[in-house]
C-alpha cells in the first residue's frame, strides 16, 4: 500500500514560513528524554547484574537466546563471514577503507615540545585506551559506519577496539562483520541497545571503554547522554539530515533524488530544499512525486517528506545561504554554477557536497570525510568524527630554576591575590632556597 506524497512548500516571505522557522529551525534531540527513566533502568541493571542482565535484555528484546559463552562473535565467525560476504562487496568496502584511511591520516594531531634555553613547554598527545563502537541493526545495516568509526580511532592509535551490535533473529549481518574485520576491529559482542552502552561504559560483563561511538535509536542516545561522564560519547545524533541549495543549473530529478536519499533512511530523517530561481521548487516536487514510487523504501521516504520534508524558494542566494546557516545541516549539498563562491558564505554544516555530480552519497561510503556528523543544529558548534576523537592531550611543563625565578613575582603576586598563600610559597621557597 503507497501513501501519498506531501511536503511543504514556501516562498521565504510566505508568512507561514516564518511561523515554520519559529518551530523547525532545529531538528534537535530531545526525543531521548521520554525514555530517559526507562533506560536508566536498565544501565541500573546491567550495571548490578552484568553478565546475566545482558542475556535477558537480549532475550527481552531482540528475541535471540544467548549464554555467557555466545556472547562474543569469535574470530572464526568472523572470519567465516568475511568470506562468505559477496565478493564485490568486500571489495567496495576495502576500497572505501582505502580511502577513508588516506584522508584520515591527514588528520593525526601532532603534539610538540617547546625547549628553550630554561624551561620547556609542551603537548603531548596520547591514544585512548580502549573505544567502543556501537553499530545499530533494525530498518537497515550500516557496514559503512563499521569503517567510519572504527578507522579513525585505528589511525589515532587506540590499541583495543570493542564492537558491539544487536544479534537479530537471523544473526549479524555477514557484511557488518566483514567491515569489522576489514576495518581492524580487536573484538565483537552479540548485544545492543542501552543494555551495550551500559556494558560498555561500566565494564558489567563487556570490557569497559573510555568512549563510545556509533549511531542507534533513541534508547542508545538517551543512554550514551546518561553514561557521559562516566565515558566519553561521540555525540547525541538525532535523525539524519540533508539541505539543497540549488539554482536552475541543477537537474531537478537529481536534486529529488538527493532529497530522497536522505528520506529513506527513516521517517524521521529530514530532506530540504532552498533555491533562489524560480519555479524550481515546482519541478523538484513533480520530480519527488515521479521518483518515490520507484526506489525500495519510498514509503519510508514519502512519510519523511510529509513529515519534515521542505522546499523553500527564496529572493536571492545571500538569503538562500543565510538561511543554510541557520539550519546548520548535517549534509549540505550546494548544486549551483558558482558552488565554489557559495562556499565562502557557509559558517554552518557538517559536510559540505559541492557541484552536481556529488551527491551526498558520495561521502556516505568512499569520499574520505567521515560520515558521522553533527545533527539537529550542533553543526553550529560540533564536527565531523576524526582521530582528534579518539586521542588525550596532556600539557607538559618544565622550568629550570632561572625561569622559576624570572617569572616568581608575577606567580607570587596572582597567588596571594587569590588568597592561596601556599601556592605562591611553593615558589617563594624555591627561590628564597636557590
């Protein structure tokens, strides 16, 4: 059975789009918090019971048996499933991996060590020790997000990688364990929901983790929102997002294709559209209304076009763009003929797809970039997953007994107007004594 498709369409002095900004601005995350005590529950759990609380959430929720000797996917299954996998599809994942890798690599932070004649400052910056990374089962499975979140942290120098995803009455998906294993990850656990997250986060029967990363539904975002503190989290995702901007160079079946690509993840997602020539937003829609009867989840996608999607024309591009900048898209693509001086006006996005032949799919699997990005707005102040997630900066001091005494009232003198006599002391009897 097909629903109908319905979107929202404004032009930006419409007064109705003015009262649609007031209230969807911004995605945000807030569907986590209906869930909250329910899931605190469970991280209460499984941090009492550890071992014997998984198995019964397993049972409870993904209806698959386990014991404590199954819970763990073992090398040998792992490596079974990277073979039984479909081999052109290993191979476009090797690719990607080859690729992601390349242009991660570019993003090691380097520590330094500043050495003057007495004193040395620097930074030093290490490797998390152990990362989790959540990989979600449900509508779809995500092997790409296997890569993207496990390279970086291999590229930073996390020595030990965790894996945990949702079993699944038919087992884990052969191709997500493939990407585990093309992306090097150390170990793989049959468990998922806020149940992992809080296994992950305590150490109750899964080794425990400085951070956790990965996507998953509302249950894992309210529990990674929960568990902060006790670890690091990546991010609170909400639903995936896509923004077009585009002038009437742009093919408007491409531009709806686009849009759709986004909307068929969930009904949730959101798909937007803002061009400044007019009659576009007409020929987008009639192409949406054309082509979401002929991709596998339009019914998926139509519900999120109902739901969330938007087509905006607007009185030039400088307010085409400032507008962009206030949504602050996870993916913004710009499929304009000056997509390169468009650019320069963008303060707020989490990827940037530029021309027409770069869809957004293009970063979803072999681009390089990573594809977890912010959502719901966070662009404004958040940035795409890299090694910079995964790796401690510790400073480093040293001062020679002339720089202590160079720099001694100074030191004395702050100390003493807070009123911690004890910390300028420290100082003063160092070079009362020298």
């Amino acid at each position: 059975m097909t629903t109908a498709l319905s979107i929202r369409q404004y032009r930006s002095d419409d007064p109705k789009f003015g009262q649609y900004m007031e209230k969807h601005a911004v995605v945000g995350v807030d569907s986590t918090v209906e869930v909250e005590p329910a899931v605190r529950a469970i991280l209460d759990d499984v941090r009492a019971r550890g071992v014997e609380a998984l198995i019964e959430y397993t049972q409870r929720f993904d209806g698959v048996t386990l014991d404590a000797s199954s819970l763990e996917v073992s090398r040998e299954e792992r490596e079974e499933a990277l073979r039984r996998a479909p081999s052109v599809e290993v191979d476009a994942l090797r690719r990607a991996a080859e690729r992601i890798r390349a242009y991660q690599e570019k993003l090691v932070p380097r520590g330094f060590m500043d050495r003057q004649a007495d004193e040395t400052l620097g930074q030093l910056v290490i490797p998390m020790d152990r990362v989790g990374v959540y990989v979600p089962g449900g509508k779809a499975t995500y092997p790409s997000s296997v890569l993207m979140n496990v390279i970086p942290a291999r590229i930073a120098g996390v020595p030990e990688i965790v894996m945990v995803t949702p079993p699944g009455q038919e087992g884990i998906s052969p191709l997500v364990l493939a990407a585990a294993e093309v992306a090097g990850v150390d170990r793989v656990f049959r468990v998922g929901g806020a149940q992992a997250v809080a296994a992950l986060a305590y150490g109750a029967g899964l080794p425990r983790v400085d951070k956790i990363v990965g996507p998953g539904n509302k249950y894992v975002a309210a529990a990674k929102r929960l568990v902060f503190g006790a670890v690091s989290i990546d991010m609170i995702a909400g639903p995936s997002e896509i923004l077009v901007l585009a002038d009437d160079t742009a093919d408007p079946d491409w531009v709806a294709m686009d849009l759709l690509s986004q909307a068929e993840h969930d009904e949730d997602a959101v798909s937007r559209l803002i061009t400044w020539s007019p009659g576009f937003c007409d020929r987008v829609r009639k192409s949406l209304e054309r082509l979401s009867f002929d991709i596998l989840r339009g019914d998926i996608a139509r519900t999120s076009l109902s739901r969330h999607g938007l087509l905006v024309e607007t009185g030039s591009a400088e307010e085409a763009l400032a507008l962009a900048n206030r949504f602050a898209p996870e993916h913004l693509e710009i499929c304009a003929a000056d997509a390169d001086e468009l650019l320069k006006g963008i303060r707020h996005a989490g990827a940037v797809f530029l021309g027409h032949y770069t869809p957004e799919a293009v970063g979803d699997y072999v681009a390089g970039p990573n594809h977890v990005l912010p959502t719901g707005g966070t662009a404004r102040f958040s940035s795409p997953l890299g090694p910079y997630d995964f790796v401690k900066r510790t400073s480093v001091i040293r001062f020679e007994a002339a720089a202590l005494r160079r720099e001694a009232g100074a030191i004395t003198t702050l100390a003493d107007a807070e009123g911690l006599t004890a910390h300028g002391d420290s100082v003063r009897l160092r070079v009362r004594q020298d």
